[in-house]
C-alpha cells in the first residue's frame, strides 16, 4: 500500500517508523536520536559536530547546513574544522566540557568526519584524545571516509589500520539502517569504556540512500555484566597522568569495549548448519556482498545448511571480540575470511586460534591460498614466491571475485549443479569483460568556463606541480604539470630538488580551499628554504571538488595578501577577470612597499613570464569565482547574471578549434554541415566565462540585451489526446527478488535526480529499496552511475552495487557511459531491457582534437549486443526539446520511456508523488514523464506531434554537392570562378570513372572548393550580410538586443603583447552596414586595388590554390588502382587547413609536411595505367 503522505522532512522530523535517507543524512539524524535517548534517559545532553569534507563523505556538512532549523532547536552545534586535526581537537574539547565549572549540560556527544587522508592527518590527534577518554554521558563517533579504489583520491585509503595504531575501537556498518544502529551503540560504547569510536564509511553505504527504523527506543543497549570496571571509572579526567593514561586504554579501556560488543551482539552468527564444516566471516560492504554472491550462486540458506556453512557478521573489526570468534569457529574444517583491503580480521582470526589444538584447528584461509603471505619456498626455478592471491588487496573486490572463490572453496568437498551453473555464467561474463573496449570516454575535466581552464597555464619553457582538489587533473592534460603531493604539501618538494638541479624556478598550484587547510604552513616553507618558487593561487570562492562549500571561515583576498606579507613575500600579483572590481577594494598588502599590481586574466602568461624570473618566492593570485558556483548564485538571484551571450557564425566558422584551445569549454560544441564541421555554443550550459572569444576567428558575436528564445512547449491538443486516449497502463516487472535497474549519464544532468525519484517512490510503495549513487568525479563532465536496487522486501537487498551481469534495466542517459564497459559489465544478453539517449554529447577529447568523432554506431552495436536487441534507442535530448521546450528534461522523459515499458516497478501515484516532493518544475516533469510513456507506446506518433520524424537526411549526391559548391562560388566572385571549379572536378571525375569509384572526385570536390573560397574580408562580410545569418540569431534571441562582432580586421587589429598576434576588438552594430559596403567590393578580390589580398596571409592561400591545382595534376598522370588511395588522402589535404592567420599558418605548415611525403609516393609509383582525361 503506498503512503502519499510522505515528505521530505520526515528523515528528520518522523517520530517513528520508516524514513527514506541517504547514508549522510542518517549521520545527521544520528544525534538527534542520540538525544532522544538521553532525554528518554533523564539525561540533558547536546551534540557536537566537526571534520573536514571530502569524497565519500563530501556531502556531509551540506546535509547539517540544510538540517540547520532542526538541529539547533535539539542542541546539537555544527561547526566544520578549518582542517581535520583541529576539528578532531575540537570535538576533544567537547568531552573535556564537565571538567570545569559552567557547563550547561550533563555532557556532549561528539562526532569528527573525514575522509582516508584526513584521518591519516589526524593520527596524533586521535592517539591523545583516545587516551585521555570521553565524558561520562557524552563520546565521540569518527566517522571515516574510506576511498577503496580512489575514486575521488590521489590514492586508496584503508582507515581501520590507522585506528588500530592509536588503539581504537572500529565499528563497520553494512547499510544505511547499521549508521543507525552502530551509531547509537558507538556513542553507548564510548561512555562505557572511555574510547573514541571510529565507524567506517565507504560510498558503497554512505552514499546509499535506503529506507530505514528511526524509533529512538527500540535499540536495546545492554550493559556488560561480565566486566569490571575499576575505581574511578573509565572516562576522562583532569589531572591525569600520561603513564596513568596508557596504563588505562591497554588494561581497561579496549577490553571493556570488548565486552560491551559481547554484550550487544554486535558480531554474530547469521546462517548456520548442523553440521557446519566451512566458516565465513566477515563485515560491513563485504558482508553484503558475500550475500549477493551467495544469491548469484544459487546459495539460499537451506542450500546453505546443507551445504555445511556457517555466516559470521562482524560489526566491531576491532578488536575483535575472542568468545563470538571461538564458538563461532568451534566445529569448522576451514574458515574463509572475506574483508576488503589489507588484513585486519583475518590476523586477529589466526592469532586468536593460533593455540587450538592441531586436530580442532581450522583451517583459515583469506587474501591467499594454503601456501600463504609470507611463504618462502623455492619453486622448481629457484624463485622464492608467496601463495596465490584469492581477494587481491589492491583495488576493491568486487562480488564475481567473492562468488568465484567461494564456489571454489565449496567444490573442495560438497558438489552442486545448481553452484556451478552460476558460476560458469559468472564465469562467461568476466572472459566477455577481461579485454576492456575503449570507443570513448567521460574524462572528468573542468567545468564550462571554469577559472582552472586559464588558471593552470604554464608559459613555455616552465613546468608547475599540481595542487590538491580541481587542480589535481590538470595532471593527464597537456600543460606541463606534473607530480603532486598530499594536501597542504603543494610545492615543498622543490625544497628537496632545487639544490640538485640546474632548474631555477616552478608554478606551484594551490586552491584557497587547500590554504586556508594547510597551505600557507607550504609556503612558509618555501619562504624558510628561499628557492625561486611561483605559488599559483586561485580564489574561486568554493570548495569546488565536493560541491561548491564555502571555505570554513573568512578568507578575503586583502586578508590573503596581507598574511602573505606577514609571512615575509615581497612579490604578490593579482590576476582576475575583473580588474575594475579592485578600484573598490581597500586594505590589500603593500609587500615591499609597493602597491600590488592588478592585471587582466589575458596577461596571464606574461605575469607568470615576468614572476619567473624573480629570485625569491612570489605569489600570483588568481582571482575568479568557481564557475558551478557562479552559475548557481545566479540562479538564486545572489549574483548578476551579465545579459550577453556568446553566439558562432556557423557560415564563418572555419571549424579549426582554437576557440577550444584557449577556453578548454565543453559548452563549445561540433555541428556537422555540408561544408563540414563547424561549432556553436551550447547555450544551456555555457557560464558566460567568454575565453572563447579569444579564438582567433572573425564568426563570433555577442549578443548584448535580450534574452534566449526558448523552445515553446507542445500544448496539449485534441488530436494529441486523442492518439494516446489508449495509452495502456504498464506491466511493471516482479519484485519478489531484487529488480536491479541501472542509471547512467553525465554529471549535472540529473543522474542522481532520477535515481532519488525512483528510489522515493519505492520508499512510498512500502518497497525495500537501496539507491547507490556512483559519482566520483562526476560532477566534472563525467560518468554517473545510479545503481537502484527495489524487492518486495528490504532484508531481500543486499550489496548496493548491480553485480556483474545483473542489471535487469539500463536507462541511459548517455551513450558514451552507457557503452563503457563498467555499465557493460552490469548487462547480460536475455536479461538486461535497456532505454538509452542516442544525443552526442561531446567528450573533453573534443577540447584537444577538433577531428574527434563521435563513435555513434559501434556504441550503439555495443550495447545492442550485450542487450541481446532489447533496447530503444531514441534521442530524448531532441525530442524533450521539441516537446517540452528544454532539453533539462530529457532525463525525465527517458524514466517514463523506461516505466511505460515496465522497467521501473513503482506504481505511478508513488512516482508523481515522488515529482511533488522533489519540488522542481513538477508539472513540466509530469508533461515530460508523460511524453516518454507516450513514446514507448508510439515512438514514431511522438515524434510526428514533435516535428522530429528523425528523418535521416540523405547524402547529396556528387553531381548535386557540386552543383551547389559552383553557385556558391558565382556568389563569392563570378560565374568564371565557378567554371574553374567544375571544369577541375570534371576532369577528375573522368579520370577516376575506370576505377568505378567516386571518392576521389568527392574529395576534390570538397576541398577544391574550401580553398577556392577563400574566407577573405570580403567573403567575411558576404557571410555576414546573408539573411541566413540574422535569422539564426532571431531565432535564437528575443528581445531588445545588439549585436558585437569580436575581429582583428588587418591593417587595423594591434598587436597583443601577450601573444605577439593581432588583438580582436569588439565592434557594434555598426558593422553590419560595413559588412554590406565591404561586400560589394568584392569585385576588387585580386585587383590591384585590393588592398586586403596583399597581406603575406592572401598571398599563401592563392599559393595553396596553385598548389592544389598542381598535386590533382599529378594525380591525373599518375592514377590507377593501387594510388588511388595515396591519390585520395593527397586531394584531401586541405581539410587540415583551417583557422584564420596565425592559426591557419601553424595548420599548413603540418599539411605541408604530409603533403611531401603524399607526393613522393605518387612521383615513386609507376606512372598510372589509366590515361588522365583532358
């Protein structure tokens, strides 16, 4: 039965009963039911909250900032530490509270976050306040963030190690509803024994979202009654002596832990035998995926039983608890031990059983086989080797992994059909998978108009190391960055190079985020050793990399600069993109006693050339807002949205990609014509950073006033309606096991949108559901994953992550994502239904290769095949366009393409209520929802009512593509110009005809005719002046607006001292009427009173027409069968020459070099057997 009545608010504010959370939302209801409890108890109690974000928990402090109003009327006080040790220390002072007089309340609980590197940080931190202990009726969870295959690290990271070092109690939680539950148990835990707590999070749980019991009650926590603890108790003190203290945590402390996790059951049996004969035992994400891998072997718990194996769930990692550990391995012939990552229960197992008799001893066996780690026998070559790995420690494990090395555990002494059925189709599946195919990728890079874009340049002959954060991947660009280092080390290893090397100077990268952490104690260092060093650092006002947070405190630049001062720099330069701005700021440094220059963002590569040859340490601080963090703002209305947008003359476009080269946008997209690739801006998601307009091409124009034209929406109409009126309701699919549907696509697309819709409607259902949001670093341009798992019952779901092949629906929401091989991975032929987005959205590799092609056909084959034909392909982006007027709501209509069909199986009053509760644009989600129900029932009817049949245009064929190609060219001089055109192409076309091809004339035709049309300032203005070019503009743009061309004409353009090339200015309106009087002249192209073909940039392209007329002459001679392709790639040189003066040059220079080498193999070839006509 559905419950309607469900919101948002509930994970917070329901008093009881199921709420549908993420993992870090159930960290922010924790201590509100810590409170509970204590009230419950007579206890009046406050929370204390602090750490440091980061991926897997990069969401955390977002999740108390919005929970604020809730929070603070139940005392609970969250304050993010600057960096994750003086959070730690904080949160220590929280249990010191009732040391001293004043205290308002009986004690406060604690709680620290972080991820791997912080805890690794915080490690003597932890070691004193560990050992000094928590207060009576306060503690301290720590929660850690742990980043097994480094998704969103420099490196993975294993915490549980770090705890046990500084002597820590280590709970691990499996699911949502365990953060729960161990949470209460680690604050209970801590007051019971004077120990912080540590509780594992991996993204695998936290960043699941779930449904869960949130009764405040109904945990029962038992005090130990086998435990004594000694007079004065167990918690912190003031004196204390450090002796006394040690003397305490390793006599008392740990092992009433250890008794408390005794007490309440934390580790325990799950399924046993009765006659059990091999033992599994492990925790947290691998418990969970042991049970998936039981359910993809067919092991349910009778077959289990009678196999003979016994389950042991640990919840408390460390120290493990001896008497569960005895009684569970008392009968057992072998135990297998599953953990991620290095030992810590497996050595803690071996230890403890190290001492049974030999003849009751199992057999214990984890990472490796029989052989063993640290095995030293010589095999027959005399090579000393260790076993055989079984669950690798590098990476993570995944469930093909587990399963595999079960089954064969099992098959040692119990033999099952059924068992090795699976897993021969495990088995398939990972053979399928071991040569991964790469046709294209989602690197992450930096967002559209992104201050890293400019930022992380290094002048030529320099080299810079990367910073921590968005920096980091500048590393696999080409910029001449690399190594890095931890946060808050950025360029201290030059300390340790420079006396060794004949390098005089390096850029170091540092975010503000990262100084404010750490990095000025880097720069202090630098300042202290005095090597030449340039620190880069950039005030983007966000911590962009876990999503756009403030910095934990005030950080302005006038504060920055004069801290630098005080720190003894005598060189600081601010670069921005808004020098004006510092007319109004006050207080900025006077290092030396200068004023601090301000210069423009287009200096940058002077700035840093000028810095470089400074003899000391100098910053330059680069100065521009995050640009998510911009466009957001301006969303809200909390900053100016400028009203001017940046628009491409197609016509003009020379299609060479420089404006990529000198944005590095995303938002700069191709666009196939018949002229060939050209490229326009993606209006949606430009942030009106404009480095685009530093390209040099005279095809872009501002628009300055006005607004975008919006697509208007299809209304509903009485022919609409009626063709759907039988629009059925779905089958939807069976949830008596989990239904397992995969979400991919492109981050800030929505992804996550529709997996919380989905997984919320579960929720309303009554469904169990867990939803595994996969992000990394998405939300940088690149793949998401949603793994939603939904079954009749919550206890029938286990691991959060699709299992190999087990995908039963893929909704793509991208195609590149969709045909890589992780989503691959998830499909199976004859299983897997699958609904994918066929829009090209273009890769970062289009920002570096202007001919990257998109490899629409072989991913579409891809996942064809692995879908065994189950799958509908449509272009949702054009049609939610089309239909809906914004293609934001593309995702959308591809979820009701994907329940229409029976792939989502939640009712549809949870999903329209699941719309209500997300609060955004919840009619047009609806209309857009409907559209794509609609169009899995008549795909072809959508797109008639869309006016986007799909109708594929056809090639044109040779003898059309060149008769447009000759009226073009009268257009540009004369009817002779165009008769030199044909009559070229004529005698190619006879001279190629024996060979019973075309696609030498085709070529010819092509690129005879790219060069023949020169883009000179005349073909400029003809371009301009077309009506064709102002009716894209209105069609693109309503209201009052002017136009500002962006050119460098020559014999007026400057020359940029910066670049050495000419400067573009902007020119108004104006130049439309010079374009009309600049196109009338073109009577004079070639005179000599064209003063414009006299530049050394006219004169080398009527040298590459003479040219080209030369090379298909000596094609003529010499073609035949076997040069016929040389005679082909020779003809279709000049699609490399693109771009306009500087950029065009750079471009012939590389054609000319291949066209020597063409040539020499033409001129090499026996003269051609058939007879050039003409």
């Amino acid at each position: 039965m559905s419950d309607l009545s469900i919101t948002l608010e509930d994970k917070y504010t329901r008093a009881s009963g199921r709420v549908f959370l993420t993992g870090s939302q159930a960290l922010v209801r924790l201590p509100l039911l810590q409170r509970q409890r204590d009230l419950a108890a007579g206890l009046n109690t406050a929370g204390f909250v602090s750490g440091y974000r980061g991926s897997p928990l990069g969401g955390v402090d977002q999740a108390y900032w919005a929970a604020k109003k809730i929070l603070e009327p139940q005392h609970v006080v969250f304050q993010p530490g600057v960096n994750e040790d003086l959070a730690a220390t904080a949160v220590w002072g929280a249990q010191q509270l009732n040391l001293f007089p004043g205290a308002k309340y009986d004690g406060v609980f604690g709680m620290w976050y972080g991820k791997g590197p912080g805890v690794d940080r915080c490690g003597d931190v932890f070691r004193h306040a560990n050992a000094a202990g928590t207060s009576k009726h306060g503690g301290v969870l720590v929660i850690a963030g742990d980043d097994h295959n480094a998704k969103s690290s420099t490196l993975p990271h294993q915490t549980d190690h770090i705890f046990k070092a500084v002597m820590m109690p280590v709970l691990y939680p499996a699911n949502v509803q365990e953060y729960l539950d161990y949470g209460l148990h680690g604050w209970a835990m801590s007051r019971y024994s004077g120990c912080w707590v540590a509780l594992k999070a991996l993204a695998d749980t936290v960043e699941t979202s779930a449904s869960a019991d949130i009764d405040p009650l109904s945990l029962q926590i038992v005090t130990p009654t086998d435990f004594e603890l000694p007079e004065g108790g167990l918690n912190i003190r003031w004196p204390d002596d450090r002796h006394e203290q040690e003397r305490r945590l390793l006599h008392f402390k740990l092992y009433a832990a250890l008794a408390y996790a005794r007490a309440n059951n934390l580790n325990r049996v799950v399924i046993d035998s009765p006659a059990p004969r091999l033992g599994i035992i492990t925790s947290g994400k691998s418990y969970l995926d042991v049970r998936q891998a039981f359910d993809e072997l067919g092991i349910d718990d009778a077959l289990a039983a009678e196999i003979g194996i016994r389950l042991y769930k640990v919840g408390m990692v460390w120290p493990l608890e001896s008497e569960g550990v005895r009684e569970f391995a008392e009968g057992l012939e072998e135990i297998l031990v599953i953990e991620e990552k290095r030992q810590l229960i497996e050595y803690q197992l071996k230890e403890e059983l190290y001492n049974w008799r030999e003849d009751v001893r199992p057999r214990v066996i984890g990472k490796f086989d029989e052989k063993g780690e640290w095995a030293s026998t010589p095999d027959n070559r005399g090579v000393v080797s260790h076993g055989e790995w079984l669950l690798p420690a590098a990476g993570e494990l995944s469930v093909a992994q587990i399963a595999r090395v079960i089954a064969a555990r099992i098959d040692r002494f119990f033999t099952s059909a059924r068992i090795q059925q699976r897993l021969a189709l495990i088995e398939a599946k990972q053979k399928a998978l071991a040569a991964p195919i790469v046709l294209a990728q989602r690197t992450p890079t930096f967002c559209s108009g992104c201050p890293h874009n400019t930022s992380t340049r290094v002048p030529e002959g320099s080299r810079a190391v990367a910073g921590i954060g968005c920096h980091y991947m500048v590393t696999w660009m080409d910029r001449k960055t690399a190594t890095f280092t931890h946060m808050g080390g950025e360029g201290v290893p030059w300390v340790g190079q420079a006396p060794f090397t004949e390098e005089k100077h390096i850029f170091a990268n540092l975010g503000d985020g990262t100084y404010f952490h750490s990095g000025l104690l880097a720069i202090r260092q630098s300042v202290a050793a005095g090597h030449p060093i340039t620190y880069k650092i950039l005030y983007n006002d966000a911590v962009a990399m876990t999503g756009g947070q403030p910095v934990d405190g005030t950080l302005t630049i006038p504060q920055m600069t004069r801290q630098l001062e005080g720190e003894g720099i005598e060189r600081i330069v601010i670069v921005t993109d808004e020098p004006a701005k510092y007319a109004q700021v006050s207080g900025l440094a006077t290092p030396g006693g200068k004023p601090i220059p301000i210069r423009h963002r287009d200096e940058l590569d002077t700035v840093q050339r000028e810095l470089r040859e400074y003899p000391g340490i100098s910053i330059l601080i680069y100065d521009q807002t995050c640009a998510t963090e911009k466009r957001r703002r301006r969303k809200r209305g909390r900053m100016a949205d400028p009203a001017r947008r940046v628009f491409i003359n197609e016509a003009v476009c020379e299609g060479c990609g420089d404006c990529g080269v000198q944005s590095n946008c995303l938002s700069i997209v191709p666009v196939e014509t018949e002229f060939g690739r050209k490229r326009q801006i993606d209006q949606s998601a430009c942030n009106k950073d404009f480095s685009c307009l530093k390209g040099f091409c005279p095809s872009f124009v501002t628009i300055e006033g006005g607004q975008l034209k919006k697509p208007k929406a299809m209304d509903a109409n009485e022919a609409i309606e009626r063709h759907f009126a039988a629009l059925p309701a779905p089958t939807l699919a069976d949830t008596a096991k989990p239904f397992n549907i995969l979400v991919t696509g492109v981050g800030g697309t929505g992804v996550v949108t529709i997996g919380a819709l989905i997984g919320m409607a579960a929720h309303i259902d009554g469904k169990g559901v867990s939803v595994l949001d996969m992000t990394g670093l998405a939300q940088k341009f690149g793949a998401v994953y949603s793994h939603l798992r939904i079954a009749d019952r919550p206890a029938d779901i286990h691991a959060a992550r699709i299992a190999t092949g087990e995908a039963d629906a893929l909704i793509g929401g991208d195609l590149v994502v969709s045909a890589g091989n992780e989503a691959i991975a998830k499909t199976q032929a004859g299983k897997t239904r699958a609904v994918v987005n066929l829009a090209k959205t273009p890769t970062a590799e289009f920002t570096k290769n202007p001919d990257w092609q998109f490899p629409l056909d072989r991913m579409e084959q891809r996942i064809a095949d692995s879908c065994e034909g189950s799958v509908l392909f449509l272009d949702a982006q054009a049609l939610a366009l089309k239909l809906m007027g914004d293609a934001i709501f593309a995702n959308t209509f591809l979820l009701g393409v994907a329940w229409q069909q029976g792939l989502v199986p939640v009712s549809g009053a949870a999903l329209d209520r699941a719309f209500e509760l997300n609060g955004t644009a919840v009619d047009k989600n609806r209309r857009a929802f409907l559209w794509g129900r609609r169009a899995a029932f008549d795909l072809e009817a959508v797109r008639r009512f869309a006016q986007a049949d799909n109708v594929v245009a056809l090639p044109k064929s040779l003898d059309a593509m060149i008769a447009e190609r000759v009226a073009t060219l009268i257009d540009y001089q004369d009817a002779a110009y165009g008769e030199r055109y044909r009559s070229l192409v004529a005698r190619v076309r006879a001279a190629e005809q024996p060979l019973g091809s075309t696609s030498l004339t085709e070529a010819v035709a092509r690129h005879y005719f790219k060069l023949l049309a020169i883009k000179d300032e005349y073909e400029v203005a003809r371009l301009y002046t077309d009506p064709a070019f102002m009716t894209k503009i209105r069609d693109s743009f309503e209201g009052d607006f002017r136009l500002n061309f962006h050119l460098a004409p020559p014999l007026l353009a400057k020359i940029d001292h910066n670049t050495g090339h000419p400067k573009k200015q902007a020119y108004g309106p104006w130049m439309m009427r010079a374009f009309g009087l600049l196109a009338k002249l073109r009577f004079l192209r070639g005179g000599s009173f064209d003063i414009f073909g006299r530049t050394a940039e006219r004169r080398m392209e009527r040298q590459l027409i003479t040219d080209y007329e030369a090379d298909i002459a000596l094609i003529l001679e010499r073609l035949d069968a076997g040069n016929a392709d040389v005679a082909t790639r020779l003809a279709s040189l000049p699609e490399q020459i693109r771009g306009f003066g500087h950029v065009k040059a750079a471009n012939v220079g590389k054609a000319e070099a291949q066209r020597a080498l063409l040539r020499a193999a033409l001129i090499s070839a026996p003269a051609g057997s058939v007879a050039a006509a003409g």
